[in-house]
C-alpha cells in the first residue's frame, strides 16, 4: 500500500466556477456594508432631535412629569395634574389646564 496521494487534474471549469461564486460573494458583502452604511447615516442623522427649550420656569411647587411639543407652542404635564403651555418663541406660559 502507498502512502503518498494520488494528485488529481484540476478541472478548468470548477476553477471558473469557484472564481465566478468568490466574486459574487465579495460584490454581495460590499453591496450589503454599502447598505448598512446608508441605513446607519439615514437613521441617526435626525439623532439630535428636535429643538428644546434652554429653561422652564415652572409655578412654585410644580414637578415635571411629562414634556411635549407643538410648532408653536410646548406643554410640562406637572405631578398635581395640570398641562402647562407656553409660548415656543418667548417662553411665556399661555394656558393652563386642570386634569380632573
């Protein structure tokens, strides 16, 4: 018995054809890091958020527990039930509704 392996043709073809899969698979993984790229700068490119008020002043005694936000205007929901709207360009408070 010999130990030695045998050595096989290489055939022409399967070369091509292992060549021609390496290459579609290197277009496909650059293809697909293109795309994770695009996805990554479209979704974080709004990450900054909106434009948020520098300061609210608040009533005496009031506790922040929700904030939120219109065109015109921005709302502080307060701990003892109130909705506290004020002006978005001067930061006055215009209205202020009681939740019953």
């Amino acid at each position: 018995m010999e130990d030695t392996p045998q050595h096989q043709p290489i055939d022409p073809g399967m070369v091509k054809y292992l060549r021609l899969l390496v290459t579609i698979l290197t277009a496909t993984m650059v293809i697909g890091f293109i795309v994770i790229v695009v996805l990554f700068v479209t979704k974080f490119s709004d990450a900054f958020g909106p434009d948020l008020p520098d300061v609210i002043t608040l009533p005496d005694g009031s506790e922040p527990l929700a904030f939120t936000q219109g065109a015109s205007w921005y709302a502080v929901v307060t701990k003892d039930d109130q909705v506290l709207i004020y002006d978005r360009e001067t930061g006055v408070l215009r209205q202020t509704l009681q939740i019953d």
